[in-house]
C-alpha cells in the first residue's frame, strides 16, 4: 500500500518538500500541452510506450503535425463496469487496488496520484477487465488528475493552464490518469520530480530504476506520450503523460513566440492542450487496445484499425468546436478583452503580424471552419497552392509515414458528422471501436468501407467549393453530444475485442479487431507480431480450440494443470516484429510471473552473448521454430511458440499447433513430477527408455505426430492428409539424411535407443507409425489412457505394459518386424479412414 507517512516525513524532509496530502479522491485542477514531440524519449520498447518516434516536433498552431501516443495504448477485452476504489476493492474479478488516491497539493503540484492495480497471477484479469473496473472509460467530474509545474512558470500560464483543462472536465469529463508536467529544465522541480518518483516514473529501459531527474524528463519529452509504473507497461498501470517543456521559454517555439506574440503563441499552446487532452479521451475508450493501425511506426498491441486521419483528425474537430463554444469565457480571452472575436464562423484576412489580434487569434483557433473547407475543397480539385500534395484522401491516410492531406483531415470528420451526427462520431464510434475495430464501427454507423468513404467524400469536395449550409453546427458541440452518456466497451457479442495485444484469453482477434469464429477458453493467452495477418491468427485459434475441445476435454484431466498457456505467435519473414514481441511477453512475464522473468532470458544478465534482443524466439537470427515449454503453476505457464511457416502455409500452422498441444495435454498429467532436481519426468514420459540416460523421441514425440495429423484429417475431412503424411514419414528421405526413413530405422538402433542427438527423424516419424500400430491394436482410447495413467508417477515400463499388456521392447520389436516384413499398401491398411 501507498505510505502516506512515507511521502510526508520521509522524502518529503529529505528534499524539504511542503506538500499538503490528503488521501481521498478529488482535483479539479489541470495541466495540458502542446505537441512537442522533437527527442522524446522511449523508455520501454515501442510496442509499449505511447512515445513516438517522431524526429520534427508539431507546431503549436497545427497539431495536426504530431504523431500522439494517446493512439498507442496497449489492449485486452471485456469486464465489469463501475469504478474501483480501496484496497482489496474488485479482488474477485483478479486484480485489487492498493489503497486510495492520494491527493497531493502545493504551489506547484495538484495531483492525484492513482492507487496502483495488483493483479492476482493465478487469475488475471484482462487489462479491458481492469480499465472498466476501475473507471478508466468514464467521464468524471473529479478525475485523477496530476499537473505539475517548476517553481518558475509563470502565474498566467498556470490560470490559463487551469482554466482550460477545468472547462475540458465541464464539457468532455475528465478521464482517470492524466499527467501533464510543465517545467524549465534549469528550475526548481524538486517538488515534480519527487510526484513522478511515487507514480514510478523513473526506471531506465531495462527496468531498472534510475535516480530522478529533470535532464531524464527532459529527454524523454513529448505529448501525447505515456509510461509504465515501475518501468513495466502491462496495461494495467499505464498514465497518459504530457512532457512538455515550458512553450513560453522553450528553445524550440522561440521563433513562433517571437513572430505570432506572447498572445496569440498562448492561444496555441492552449488548442495544443485541449487536442492532446482529447486523444487522451481517445484512448480511455479502447480499453488497451492500441488506438491506431497495426502498422503504424511506434508499434502498439492488438490495434483498433483507426487510421491517422480519423485519430488526429477527430483530434482537431473537438477542440475547434470546443474553443468555439468557451472563446468568451476563457480567462485569456477575458484578459485581452477578445469577447466576439470567434464569434459566426468569421472570414479572415490572414494571421500574418499586420492584422490585428483578434484576427490572428480566430485564425489560430481555427474559428474560420468555411475557409478551412474551401481550402480542402481547393487541394483536392487540384487546385491548391503550388506546395499542396493533397488531392483527394485514400489509404496512403491512413498512416502518419505515408499521408499526404494531414492539413484537411479535419474536414473529412467533419463529413462523417454531415453525413450522420456529431452523437456519432463522437460517441457511436467509440462505443463501438473496442469491440468492433475501426472499420466494424465505420460499417455499423455508416454503412462504408474506408476505401468507399474516400471515394465518397473527394467526390463531395469537388462538388462543392464551399460547404452546404448545415455541413458546421451552429449550437454548441456538448448541446449536440451527450458527452457524459457514453457507455463504450460493452458493443458487439460476449468475445468481440478480445485482442492479441495481441492478447487474448483464448483465441485472439487480428489487428484490425475482426473476431474469428472460435471458441474462447480462460486461461490461454496469446501475443501475436504486428505482422501476422489475419487468417493466420484465425487458423491459430481454430486450432487450439479444436485442441482445446478433443485434448483437453477428458474429465480425468486435472485442469488446473493445463493452464495457463502463453501462446508466442511470430511471422518468420519479420524480424523486427519477433524481436517487439519477445519485447512484450517479457513486459508480461515482468508483470505476472516476476520469478520467470528473473530466471529466464528476459532478464538481461540470462541472455549470454545475444546482444541485438533475448533470441527467445530466433537463434544466430533465424526463428526457431514451433515448441512447448515451460509449466504451470504458481510461477508460470506452458509458453507456446507457434511458428507462422513460410508461403502462408495454413495446413503446416494448423497441425503443428494440435501437435504442440497434444503435448501440453500430455505434460499436464505427469507435470507435477517435473522438477531442476530430479529426472522423475522423463522416466515417467518415456524420454528415458531403452538403453542408456539419453533422451529419445520415439515415445512422446511420436504421439504428438500421430495424433496432430490424425486430428486434423478429422477436423477437415481430408483423410489424403493423414495418409500422405504418414507416407511420407517413411517413404521418403525425411530429416538429416539422403535416404528413405524405413531404410534408416530397419537398418539403425531400435526406436527406443534413437537420439534427439541420432536421428532425431526417425525418433519422429517412425515413433508415429509406432504409435498408429499400438492404436490399430489396442484403440485410441488406450493411448490416452496411458498418458492419465502417468499422473500416479509410475514410469513408462511398467506404465506401458499395464496399458497394453506387453512390455514395450517386446511391442517394438513385433512392430519392426511389421514394417521389415509387410508391403506398402499392407501398412497403410492399419491408418483409420475416419
């Protein structure tokens, strides 16, 4: 728990703070920021962080320009609705909060430092479960709010900085964990810094804290950006964070403090704030789903498929509407004596330092809307200014590398509203966005696919050179929006939005938020590269529900020792994809199962003489292929790793993952003698038989194959499958050598003395054929009950022979004779045809 005791008395006279704590929610104080996004730091990898890589910073008067990382929150699925507060509050449901909101107020710090979620490990719940449970997507009037400030920023900026984001909670509601730090890097910032210190903000890369400082701020400086508790981004601890330098002094905006004036530089800075306050609002919707494309150049988790244009552009509708609505009441309005000035949709001049200020501060409001329209209208007719690239929106908008009318997608959101509401897009969208993606949403409240949209509204713009006559609202934008009704994250059936995060509890979506038709399971959760495409995660689920359902259905199973399963699903032709996601399981495992993390190649001293990642997933720089690893229990689980295979081989995925299952259904019954100490589980499996200590395939290995091709011949139909692959396992020059493998067996060890080390082929699919002859003989159903039986601990001889009547070497040695003796068409007879 939170120590009050420990702020006050500890730090606090350490470093001679005088903070007034109070432990009970409430702030109505704010803070926000331009978009500076120039050097921002990455702390955790990408894939993680709401930071971008963005090398030229946004202007303050086009926030169009950044790329926020409000679109770059990671992702899950679905829960309980209603807030969380207390400790022990909500442990039913997998996670609890330590303590209340801790409210810390003085002359440069009003913050409610949020109370840290516990996740129960043995039962934990989806970051979506979470983010709803505690309120992370609902509006509130007295939200978690922290805004800090260098002892010297100025008193205007901190009134207008309050004023703003207070109206921001009046109209928009305020959204839970919001951060917004304003400060000079050579001022006072004892008191900010020591704040950032009880959020866990200071932590290095490898997850390490670090001492605090304002330089490490500093050089991780950007808006919209975000961070991790401790270092750890798991989606359950996550704040949207503001780093913003102080804009009147910074270095970066001098020219355009010098150029636009002191005034109209504020009113900037402010339409800064409220943009980025809003893609903050963005993000509580997605419930960890990563508010952008799966593409997108900083990486991400289970994307909603929103496209750049929808993201920022949508950005830049709320707070030109916003300004408008609340231009005459704002504090800096009021102190330049500017009532009127954003008044009727005015047509200006210019914003150029000989027109007078209310001119140039409407101008950078954005307040002439129909002068914004006839410009995009203009460009996209093909005659724009000679520098205009912009003639006509399509996919190339859809990323921030690639887009090329970043000036006008203002207007495209615009069109969304004409052509239904400004409930819809700012409301029905996001209510639907967690569970449907973007394009599901876009299908459900407007009938079109994204290319049909675009093809829509350029044909609208050069139509019409100025906007029909009820294309901009007159009434105020929260008169039209019921901003404090909305219910998002409930759309769409019970398993829609259960992402990959590309996580899920059983199956998971692809990137674009599309649901495959597959049955979904507690207790397996799969991270997929940012890479892999749909059909193949589909084809993934398909089969380890299939799996799920045949394996793991036997009532004698113990099922607490089938789960959970991590399942690592890479794309073998991205590199870089395998290395973000050997990124994000290891930001899992810090989170759940601190003990592995420790003890495996995520901790930075395992990883020996693996320099460019953990090579987890890729070894000398090629991927490893599919295997089964790990066990459950209280300090883990089965890692699965599924390989993606090349040419979009679907067949390959498919029974590769009912073999690796088929081996976790096997450890699961025999896992509770696995032990470092002891080798009780081989002896038990079968991995040491036959002469000697080493460990043969034949036995555990060859029930995987067997059964991995004979399942998914059933699941298909395709019984030609089960026969050409078990021709092929003895027919052909299979594996490491240039002859047939019946030659290699007949003319080798017997099958219970061939090595992994040997000829680890013949362990493989000779061990299948085995496996197919003790079935023919003795029915299916005895070789799953050998496997139940090995949850006594007895060992595989004595196992084997009372399962099947005969000791196993005996049982070999009469199948040898089989294959040695029979023709071909005689041992295929014995494969089943249904």
């Amino acid at each position: 728990m939170f120590d009050i005791n420990s702020l006050v008395r500890g730090r606090a006279a350490r470093r001679a703070l005088a903070l007034l704590v109070v432990g009970v929610l409430g702030v109505s104080c704010s803070s926000a920021s331009i978009s500076d996004e120039a050097d921002s730091g990455t702390d955790p990898p990408a894939d993680q962080t709401g930071e971008t890589d963005s090398d030229e910073p946004a202007s303050p008067e086009n926030p169009a320009d950044d790329a926020d990382a409000a679109e770059q929150d990671p992702s899950d699925d679905g829960g309980a609705d209603g807030e969380a507060t207390g400790e022990g509050q909500n442990s039913g449901s997998g996670f609890s909060l330590d303590g209340e909101p801790i409210v810390v107020v003085s002359d440069n710090v009003d913050c409610v430092i949020s109370p840290r979620v516990i996740v129960e490990p043995a039962n934990a719940p989806s970051i979506a479960d979470v983010q709803r449970g505690i309120g992370m997507n609902v509006p509130k009037s007295d939200p978690e709010h922290c805004y800090l400030f260098s002892a010297e920023i100025p008193d205007d900026l901190r009134r207008y900085h309050a004023d703003v984001h207070q109206k921001l909670i009046d109209y928009v509601g305020g959204y839970d964990r919001y951060i917004h730090i304003t400060y000079e890097v050579e001022g006072d910032n004892a008191e900010a810094l020591e704040i950032l210190d009880q959020f866990g903000y200071f932590y290095d890369n490898n997850g390490q804290p670090v001492e605090p400082s304002i330089d490490l701020v500093y050089d991780r400086r950007s808006c919209l950006s975000g961070f991790g508790r401790d270092g750890q981004w798991d989606g359950y601890n996550d704040f949207s964070f503001c780093n913003q330098p102080n804009p009147l002094t910074d270095p970066m905006w001098e020219w355009d403090v010098e150029n636009f004036g002191p005034e109209v530089f504020m009113y900037n800075t402010i339409n800064g704030w409220v943009h980025e306050y809003y893609h903050h609002v963005q993000g509580a919707h997605t419930l960890g789903r990563s508010l952008g494309m799966p593409a997108d150049c900083c990486g991400g988790r289970n994307h909603t498929g929103s496209p750049a244009w929808f993201v920022e552009g949508q950005a830049q509708v709320f707070p030109t509407l916003f300004l408008r609505d609340v231009f005459d009441d704002l504090q800096i309005t009021k102190d330049l004596g500017l009532e009127g000035a954003c008044a009727g949709d005015p047509r200006l001049n210019g914003n150029g330092p000989g027109q007078p200020l209310w001119e140039r501060v409407s101008w950078q409001t954005n307040c002439n809307m129909t002068q914004k329209f006839e410009s995009a209208s203009r460009a996209i007719r093909g005659e724009g200014d000679e520098w205009e690239e912009c003639t006509g929106f399509s996919a190339l908008d859809e990323m921030r590398e690639t887009w090329i009318c970043p000036g006008h997608m203002e207007i495209l959101n615009f069109y969304l509203a004409y052509l239904t509401s400004f409930e819809t897009l700012f409301i029905g969208l996001h209510e639907d966005v967690w569970a449907l993606g973007f394009e599901g949403a876009l299908d459900k409240h407007f009938g079109l696919t994204k290319d049909e949209l675009y093809e829509q509204f350029n044909k609208f713009m050069r139509d019409n050179p100025s906007p029909p006559e009820d294309f901009f609202p007159t009434e105020r934008l929260d008169e039209l929006v019921d901003f404090w009704g909305i219910d998002s994250g409930v759309g769409g059936s019970e398993d829609e939005g259960m992402g990959s995060e590309n996580e899920s509890a059983a199956g998971t979506d692809s990137d674009s938020g599309t649901t495959p038709a597959a049955t979904r399971t507690d207790g397996i959760r799969i991270l997929a590269a940012t890479s892999v495409d749909d059909e193949t995660l589909e084809y993934l689920n398909t089969y380890i529900d299939y799996s799920v359902e045949h394996f793991f259905s036997d009532p004698r199973l113990v099922q607490d020792d089938l789960y959970p399963i991590i399942v690592l699903q890479y794309d073998r032709n991205n590199l870089e994809t395998i290395y973000d996601l050997e990124d994000r399981y290891c930001s899992l495992m810090s989170t759940l199962y601190t003990d592995t993390f420790l003890n495996s190649r995520c901790n930075p001293n395992n990883r020996g003489d693996c320099t460019d990642n953990i090579c987890l997933l890729t070894h000398d720089g090629e991927p490893v292929g599919s295997s089964i690893s790990g066990t459950p229990g209280p300090t883990c689980c089965y890692l699965f790793i599924s390989d993606s295979f090349d040419a979009n081989d679907r067949t390959s995925l498919a029974y590769v993952t009912l073999h690796e299952m088929f081996h976790i259904f096997q450890i699961s019954n025999f896992v509770e003698y696995e032990s470092w100490e002891h080798d009780d589980a081989y002896y038990i499996s079968g991995k040491i038989s036959g002469d000697g200590t080493e460990h043969k395939p034949w036995w555990m290995e060859g029930n995987a194959v067997y059964f991995s091709h004979l399942h998914y011949s059933r699941a298909t139909g395709d019984f030609e499958h089960l026969n050409n692959e078990m021709q092929r396992g003895l027919w052909t020059p299979y594996g490491p050598s240039g002859e047939d493998v019946i030659d290699r067996y007949l003319n080798g060890p017997e099958l219970y003395n061939v090595t992994w080390d040997g000829d680890w082929a013949v362990g493989y699919q000779v061990g299948a054929w085995f496996v197919a002859y003790v079935a023919h003989h003795e029915g299916e159903q005895a070789v799953i009950d050998f496997w139940i039986n090995t949850q006594d601990g007895t060992r595989f001889p004595e196992n084997f022979e009372q399962t099947f009547g005969a000791d196993y070497r005996t049982y070999v040695d009469e199948f040898e004779e089989f294959i040695r003796t029979s023709d071909r068409s005689e041992v295929m007879g014995i494969l089943p045809t249904s």
